[in-house]
C-alpha cells in the first residue's frame, strides 16, 4: 500500500509539472514517553544520511525536546553525542534541596540534604510546585540551544517546530509556534506534579502535552502535510507483547502515563502514513540510566523499516534542489546587549561583565552557574530569565513566609579493613534529617537530628543581615559515642551511656556562596557514665565542660557536579578554650582540601590532603582523627596526588599514592592525662606511612557513591564503599 501511495505521488508530481517549490510537505512527528523519547534519534540520524529533511518538527513531551534540538539546526549525530556525554539521572533526579543549610545555618553541622527534600508551607505540602528540582533541567536546555533563545517565531528557525502543551488552568490544548522557545519546550515537558508547570502571561499553567496530544499527526495535516512520519515509542497500538510493567515505582509511572496519553495518540495512528514503533517494552519513562541501550532499540526499529526510508526517500527525491539545511554549529551567537535583573545590588558587576559576550554554549553556562550561586545564597524559590532583542532579564521569586523544608541526607559507608593484625569490619553511615521554617522576612528557624552511633538533635534561629552576613545560634543534645571507644570507622567500639549538651553563636560571612567566614563562640558539655570491659570497670564516669572560640572558613570552587569538573574546595575549623575538670588548654584544628584540574574532560589531575591536631580530654571521641585504614590519632597529616579518568555517564576512575603522618601510641593513650610538653600541636606525630589509593564510582545528583581501596606499605588494608 505504501508503495502505490509513493508511485502516486511521483506520478502526480510530474503529471502537474510541479516545480521543487511544490514538492510534497513533509512532516516528522514525535510523541512524548520520557526516556523512551531518545528512541527518536536514530530516525533523525537515518533521515540525515539519506539528505532528507523534513519541511516541519512536530513533538510532544521529550519529542519537544529531541525535536526542538533537531528543528534548532543539531543533526542526529550531535544529538547521540549530547546524550551520551549527559548525565541524565544526576540532572533530572535532582529532588528540591534549595536553601541548604550551609547557606543558613553554621556550616559545621555536617547536615547532608542528598537524598531528599521535601517543601510544605500554609499554602500546601511543597513550596515548589514540582517534586523534581528543574534547575539543572534548565540549564541544560539554555546552554545547548543558546543561540537560538531569542528566535521568537518558530518558523525562523532551521526546521520549522510545533510543540504540544496543555492548559490545565482553562483545560485546551496549547500549540507552541512562537514566543520563547525555552518556555515552550519546558511546558511540553512538564510532568504533572514531577516538575514544576510552565506560567504563561494569561497566567494559566500549562503542563506536559501527552495529556492533551502526545503524537500531534492531525497537526501536521492542519499545517498543510502532505506525508508524515510520526514516531511512537510508547506502542499503544501493542505492537510488541506488553510486559507488566506496574511492579516497580518507575514501572507503575509509565503504565499510569501511556493509561493518560494511549487515546489521544491511538486517534493519530490513522492520519499518519507511517508510524515506527521500536520495541520498548523492557523499558520505562524513568529509565534514564539506560538511554544507550534506549537508542540502540530505536536503531533497531530503523533498521527493521528500512523500506519506509526508501519511500520517503523516493517520494522527496522529485526535488533536485532542496535548500541546504542550516546546522546548529554554522549559527552565529547573538551578542549579550544588557542584563536587566531584580536582585541584589551586590551582584551588578557580575551580571556587567556579560554584557558583550556572544550568547553561546560557554557564557550561558557561566551565567547559569551564576544564577545558581544566587538563588542558593540568597535563598529563592527561583531565578529565572527572558531573552528578547539581546536583553536578558531577570526575574528572582522568593519563598513565602511559613514555609520550610525537610531534608534527609546520608553520607559514610561499609567496608573492610586490616590493621595489620586483624580484619575487621566497618559500618559507619551518618543519616540525617534537617531542615528550617521562614518565621518572618529573614527570620529562619533550623532543626536537625543526626544519627550514626549515637544520636544528635539540635535546633536554632539564622538571621541575615546585609547582603552578605548572617548571625546564628543553636542548642542541643547527644546521646552516645562520647567515648574515644566508640569512634565510628574503627574497631574500638563500645558503646556506653553518655549524654552531651552544646550550644554555640556564630556570625558567618558569605561572598557569593563561593567563601564563608565564621566567627563563633560555643560550649559543651559531656558526661560519660563509665564503661565496663569483661566485668571490670575500664573507664570511670566522668564530667567535662568545654567553653570555646572559634573560626571557621569554608571555600567551595568546586561544584562536583560531574565527574570531568575542575575546582578547588578548601575547608578549616580552629576551635580554643579549656577542658573542664582536666584544666588544660584545649584546642581543635582540623583542615581539609581536594583539587581537580586536567587539560581535557577526560584526563584530570587529582589531589587532596587532611591536617588535624586536636587537644582534648583523651576520655572524648572529640580529641581524635580517624585515618583512612582506620586507625585513630591526636595528630594527622595526610597528602594524597593522582590521576582521575572521567568516564560516560559521569563515572570515574582515580588512582593515586598517598603519604599520612599521625601519632601511633594515641590507641593506648586511654584515660593517660596529657603532659606539658604534649600540648604542643603535632608533637605527639611520630610515625609515616606511604601507600596507594584506587577508587571507582559515579557522581549523580545524590552525591558521590565510590568503592575505595587503600593500601599502605605496614601493610594496613581499607576497602570501602562510600556515598558523599
């Protein structure tokens, strides 16, 4: 049948004398199914190596994504290639952690917010209108298609594009075919409740076009088609035998998204004279940690219609003179003109600096990382742009009042180790939950409740004052691993009934998120009840009072997002004061730093190091440092140089030697007071050891997840794997 349709088409051309203005209208149709989407770019890779290209992009959902990138200029090689070197699970699993504590609170908690954030105010459960955090979703869109963000009318661009979205406000569908391109796509793509919907200036709300038209052939008819090729890789024709797929999370998702989308797109089939299906069926909307294998499927289903290319191919070929596409490398970037913004006086000069700087893939991507500076410091719901005859303006919305976040967090890990006497197992995760409630304008409230071997609960008030200063305070209690015995990373475990108090006021400086200074002032209480080992008593009950100063400096030029980043990221703590009933001039001074830099995101050199002395009473877990073989000291230096190897997919491979200095008889020190001459810093270092380090693992949205070995030369053995 479709080869008859074809010989028509030829014959009529020629029989009407048509001239190659009046070649048929080809329209390429894709519909939405999340990660299944990317089964759309082998069908662009084929059309581009038979020169075919089509007279309009239709798409819905990821479809509006694939084929916005397609109608821009990119060819389905560059596609592929975008894709592969895109982390997708870290960009778009990132859960809302806005307003992290370490902006609002004293950075020296060791709160984690990696796992979860979930937002509630009086308006609702969720101050963001979205479970997923799409700033990074954002972004990604801005920087690859920043060239063509100020085409207003999409006819203008290298392929004329139609996108799908639907108004939930006024319950129609919404076709996009002019106005900003990035809004266009975004609400295409908008999941109901998984991502925030797109606002338009009637101020309806429009949401993921699959609810509406997720294969828009009769469109393409509307615009004046004469062939259509729609591609659905969703098969809600049951073209290949349906697993159930409802068993899983990911699964139930999909099941519940084709159960929306399957009537409108099954009305489409018959208006479209050829529809490729691949086979999805082991697949979900969610998978996208596996949008290779995603793709390969889609190559597939090329390869198993191959005669509907040679069709459409012998259909189009009546025009010799098909006009050169435009490819998205040949586009010249518009230059910046002016930056109009709503925020902080305090960031003129760096909006300034991007005046004159061409709109392309690398200043988008600072001036993205910008914004993002910016909404965590000064800590908004959103920042967010418009770009029109070279004017970017910027729009900032902050939190309402009573609103907060509850966030948990995970960091530490499980492994092995081998003092050079012993194996023993290790289990030290840190699980958090914390999170703050706006009270007034500016007024936050912060709770927190940390559990490893013991358990923490403190809470709080934060109160910014200028634009870049806060002033803070918190309270609050420890219940277990007090004890130098019970350190966690270590086999000196044994837990007893200890009970701590600490509280503490600080005034913190903050430039631009980037370097924080802390002033702060503080005491603890301990008490230890006594410990009992084999029946006798090894550790008498005891009292301890540490009242301090203090200064702290955070700086983070490394954003370690992906695994091919380069920065620097430096952090200290000096604590003073005096141990009570010891008497002795008590301190605590702990550093730590990690650098990344290469020639090439595949290559980086790798270095980071750890500097610690502490003067404590030695009853406390507080007066020691856990190596990385898991033995504990007062004094530690460590020093470790490398290589990284940045993997797809966001995965690495580090290796490295490493040198640590510490003080070897801090494991039988127990209750032993300190002599005079000990309180010196780093006196009690008297051994070094020298090994190699090996680590593989990836870096998502949750955080890093590594598996690390380190072998020294006594020998001592550490096998872990951590997330952090």
């Amino acid at each position: 049948m479709r080869r008859l349709l074809a010989v028509f088409l030829i014959f009529a051309v020629f029989l009407s004398g048509l001239s190659a203005a009046d070649k048929p209208v080809f329209a390429l149709v894709l519909s939405g199914g999340g990660a299944k989407g990317v089964a759309h770019v082998p069908i662009i890779k084929e059309l581009d190596r038979r020169g075919i290209v089509p007279d309009m992009v239709l798409g819905t959902s990821m479809g509006a994504l694939i084929g916005g990138f397609y109608a821009a200029g990119y060819t389905g090689e560059e596609l592929e290639r975008v894709i592969n070197a895109t982390d997708f699970m870290g960009m778009i699993f990132q859960l809302y952690a806005v307003r992290e504590n370490s902006t609002v609170t004293n950075p020296f908690l060791g709160y984690d917010t990696n796992l979860l954030t979930v937002e509630f105010g009086i308006e609702g459960i969720g101050a963001a209108n979205g479970l997923l955090d799409d700033q990074y979703v954002n972004a990604f869109i801005r920087r690859h298609l920043s060239k063509v963000l100020a085409v207003t009318d999409f006819d203008d661009l290298a392929i004329p594009f139609r996108c799908i979205g639907a108004d939930v406000t006024n319950s129609r569908r919404v076709v996009f075919d002019s106005g900003s391109l990035f809004d266009a796509m975004r609400a295409s793509m908008a999941i109901p409740i998984v991502f925030a919907p797109v606002q338009l200036d009637d101020g309806s709300y429009v949401m993921d076009g699959g609810l509406e038209d997720n294969m828009p052939v009769d469109l393409a008819r509307e615009l004046g088609a004469d062939i259509v090729l729609a591609v659905d890789v969703g098969d809600v024709m049951g073209m290949y035998a349906a697993e159930n797929k409802a068993d899983t999370l990911s699964g139930a998702f999909t099941e519940f998204t084709d159960y929306l989308t399957r009537p409108n797109t099954m009305r489409q089939y018959g208006n479209a004279d050829w529809v490729i299906v691949p086979d999805l069926t082991s697949y979900s909307a969610m998978d996208f940690g596996k949008l290779q294998e995603i793709m390969q499927k889609g190559q597939e289903a090329v390869e198993a219609r191959m005669a509907v290319f040679d069709e459409l191919e012998e259909i189009l070929s009546v025009s010799e003179d098909n006009k050169p596409r435009v490819l998205y490398g040949d586009i010249k970037a518009p230059l910046i003109e002016g930056i109009i913004h709503d925020v902080s006086s305090t960031y003129d000069d760096d909006f300034e600096a991007f005046v004159g700087q061409p709109m392309d893939y690398w200043t988008i991507t600072e001036f993205e990382r910008l914004l993002a500076e910016i909404r965590e410091h000064e800590r908004f719901r959103s920042v967010t742009y418009e770009i029109s005859d070279g004017i970017i303006t910027v729009v900032s919305e902050p939190y309402p009042l009573l609103s907060g976040d509850i966030s948990l967090g995970l960091n530490g890990g499980v492994g092995l180790r081998y003092d050079g006497d012993s194996v023993y197992f290790v289990y030290n995760p840190e699980f958090t939950l914390s999170g703050q409630i706006a009270l007034v304008p500016s007024l936050y409230f912060t709770y927190g409740v940390l559990i490893d071997e013991g358990i923490a609960l403190d809470a709080g008030l934060s109160y910014p004052f200028f634009d870049t200063a806060l002033f803070y305070g918190d309270i609050g209690v420890k219940y277990g691993q007090l004890s130098y015995l019970s350190i966690p990373g270590t086999k000196n475990y044994n837990f007893g009934n200890d009970v701590g108090l600490f509280g503490k006021l600080g005034i913190g400086y903050i430039y631009r998120n980037d370097l924080r200074l802390d002033l702060i002032i503080g005491a603890d209480y301990s008490y230890i009840s006594g410990i009992f080992l084999s029946g006798q008593e090894f550790l008498k009950p005891t009292h301890n009072v540490y009242p301090y100063g203090g200064i702290g400096l955070v700086y983070d030029g490394y954003r370690g997002e992906r695994a091919s980043d380069d920065g620097f990221e430096l952090s200290l703590l000096l604590t003073a004061g005096c141990d009570i009933p010891d008497n002795i001039f008590a301190y605590s001074f702990s550093m730590d730093f990690f650098g990344a830099y290469g020639p090439t995101a595949s290559f980086k050199f790798i270095f980071e190091g750890e500097v610690s002395t502490i003067r404590r009473s030695r009853t406390l877990s507080a007066a020691y440092q856990v190596m990385h073989t898991g033995r504990i000291t007062f004094d530690y230096a460590y020093i470790m140089g490398g290589i990284r190897l940045p993997l797809p997919a966001s995965a690495f491979i580090d290796a490295g030697v490493y040198a640590e200095g510490f003080g070897s008889g801090a494991v039988a020190a127990g209750v032993q007071q300190w002599k005079t001459s000990e309180l010196i810093p780093f006196m009690t270092m008297d051994d070094i050891d020298i090994g190699g380090y090996i680590a593989g693992g990836i870096i998502t949205g949750f955080g890093k997840i590594a598996a690390e070995v380190y072998i020294s030369g006594t020998p001592r053995v550490s096998l872990m794997v951590t997330i952090e």
